[in-house]
C-alpha cells in the first residue's frame, strides 16, 4: 500500500455507512478504494449490501479533508501502515472477517513468526497472577514466541514486561491512535518496546482511548494471535470479550484455574467449567495443545524447565514411561507397585501438568 492507496482508503473509512466488512467488500469489487469513488453507479448498485444511501454517501467531498489531514499526521509522525491485502499484514487476521482495513504500527515489528500468543487478564492482577505469567513465559522464551497484549494495568503489562526481560518480541495493540500512549503512567516503557515488538492500532489520530475502542481492539489482539490465554478475570471483562472472540475465530484459548473463592479467578474458572477454554497449568500445556515442538533449530530445551515439579511419585512414573514407552495404566501401576486407583490419580495430576497424554486403549506416554 502507497501513499495513494492510503488517502483514498482513509477517504472511503470516514464514508458514513462503510465499516470494515463494507469497505473490504468494495475494495474486493472495484479493485481499490481510488476505484470506488470513480466507479459507476450501476456497478456499485450490482454489489450485495451497497444500497442508495452508501452510494450516495460515497459523493461526500468532506471525507477527502478527513484523510488528507490524517495522511499529513502519518507522513509527518514517520508512522508504519499497510492494509489487509498487504504481505506484512498479520497472517491470521486476514482471515477474520471483521478485521481492520488498515492498521498502524511504531517499533521494529516481525511477524514472520507465527509462534504468536496473546496474553490477558484483569488490570488488577494478584501476586499469584504475576508469578504465573512471568514463570510461563520464562518456560516459554526458547521458542522465541512473540507476546500479544493491550499495554493496559494488570495482566498486560507484566506480560509485555516479562517478554522484554526474555528478548521476546512484544506488541501492544492500542485502542487510540500512535499519536498518544494510555495509560501515560506506562510511557516509560515505549522506547524499550519499539526496540523489539512495538504498537499496532487501527484507530487514527483524531480517536481517544474511549471504552468502545478498547472493546473494539480486542478483535485484533484475539485474531492475530494463534491462542489467547487468560491469566485472572473476574466474572467480566474485557479479557472474557477477548477470549469469545477468539473462540469465534477459531483460536485455541487458555484459562488459569483458581480458587472458586477468588474473584479474579470466576473468569477463568467458567470458561474452563464451560469448556470454552483449556486447563492451563504451566507453560506445558500450550506446547501440547498447539503441537509445538521443542527441538526447532532456534529453540534451547526447556523439558528440563517444564518438569523440574514432578513429586516422588510422578518421577517413578516417568522414568518407567520413558524408559518403556508407551504402557497401560494397569501394567504402569503394576510395574511401579502403585495400586490402580492411586495409579490413576497420579496419571491425571501428570496429564495436568503436560508431561504425559492418554492414548486410546487406557495407554499414556511422555509427551
């Protein structure tokens, strides 16, 4: 996307009566958003939705002022763009029907990786939230992952922390323009994150961290992240928003359980109830899940990391399972000299914590 492109996307932004999905469907039609202020009225008529009145809106000149206005604030800020169609726009975004036509970046962003995790949470995160997001993504560092959040109090922001002390790459998606930073206490950490990661937004110069807006941004952080995990909420929320959202885009999501007497843990704990999340016990979990392998070429081993929690017990099951295979849980209580129904509990709390799966037939491995 050029310069061009951008004024005449802008323009067709500020249509009354064209959102996203509109404009995408005009842009997909007529070739760019130029073409559409010049295409003809029968053909505009012939698009599904396009009724009398979008066209109509379509001859307001003011809109051209609008992004003419916000293209000089972009040139002079120095500030990134590109639009849905563009390679650099996030991969899995794209396929989000309601994701932004054009989004906004500062910093050094990359996202050839697709090792892509968006963290969230309650902005009054508890002491046991905090351990649990640092301690995840401290297991999680060697496969390079690259950190989503909102750069909001609580959970994001020790998440963005977290990434930047692990050199992860860490983007904050804004729910205001680059223009601004909220919350300004927040600041201090800018320079740091545009060094590695930096800030993706959708909305212009003009826009105010409004509270629709940080509604309306979640979409974003939800559809370009290949798993949403959700580290304290309380019964709602915008993490909750988020991680529907991710649920609709098909998105794998992750939930730490709590105490049923902790508020900031409802959230979690019904999502989990609900089956619209999955148990998340350690960093463990999302490698199984989403089939991460540990042994890519950029990757330090982290097995020793993961499994460093194993009780007495759990050790003598895994010796027994990686030495021998894959084993039926009768033969592993057998050969251990655990009775069966302790056998079982200990299998289960093992399966918790990632370390072996169940297999059709009663048989577990090492994972």
């Amino acid at each position: 996307m050029n310069t061009t492109d951008l004024f005449y996307t802008l323009a067709l932004l500020r249509v009354e009566g064209v959102g996203d999905i509109v404009a995408k469907k005009l842009i997909n039609h007529c070739g760019s958003a130029e073409n559409v202020f010049q295409e003809k009225k029968s053909k505009l008529e012939s698009i599904e939705g396009i009724g009398q009145i979008l066209i109509k809106n379509l001859k307001n000149k003011t809109v051209f002022e609008l992004a003419e206005k916000e293209l000089r604030f972009v040139e002079d800020e120095q500030i990134s763009f590109c639009s849905f169609q563009d390679e650099k726009y996030p991969f899995r975004l794209k396929h989000c029907i309601d994701g932004p036509v054009i989004l906004f970046s500062s910093g050094n962003i990359n996202l050839e990786n697709q090792k892509i995790l968006s963290i969230v949470g309650t902005r009054q995160i508890t002491s046991h939230g905090t351990d649990f997001c640092k301690k995840l993504i401290e297991d999680l560092a060697p496969l390079n992952p690259i950190i989503v959040s909102g750069f909001a109090y609580g959970v994001d922001i020790v998440a963005h922390q977290a990434a930047m002390e692990h050199n992860l790459q860490t983007i904050g998606v804004l729910a205001h323009g680059l223009n601004q930073i909220y919350p300004q206490s927040h600041k201090k950490y800018v320079s740091k994150m545009e060094q590695n990661g930096g800030f993706l937004t959708e909305f212009w110069s003009t826009s105010n961290p409004d509270k629709e807006n940080f509604v309306k941004r979640n979409r974003i952080v939800a559809g370009m992240s290949e798993a949403t995990i959700v580290i304290e909420s309380a019964n709602r929320g915008g993490s909750l928003i988020t991680a529907s959202l991710a649920s609709d885009y098909n998105r794998d999501v992750f939930a730490l359980p709590g105490r049923n007497t902790d508020k900031f843990s409802v959230g979690c704990n019904n999502l989990i109830k609900t089956q619209r999340a999955h148990l998340l016990t350690s960093a463990a979990d999302i490698l199984y899940i989403l089939n991460w392998k540990t042994n890519d070429a950029n990757a330090k081993p982290i097995q020793k990391q993961l499994f460093i929690e194993l009780d007495s017990e759990e050790q003598k099951v895994m010796e027994f399972l990686q030495k021998n295979g894959k084993q039926q849980m009768d033969n592993i209580a057998l050969e251990c000299d655990f009775p069966v129904f302790r056998i079982s509990s200990i299998l289960l709390n093992m399966e918790l914590k990632g370390v072996v799966r169940p297999l059709p037939g009663k048989l577990f491995e090492v994972i």
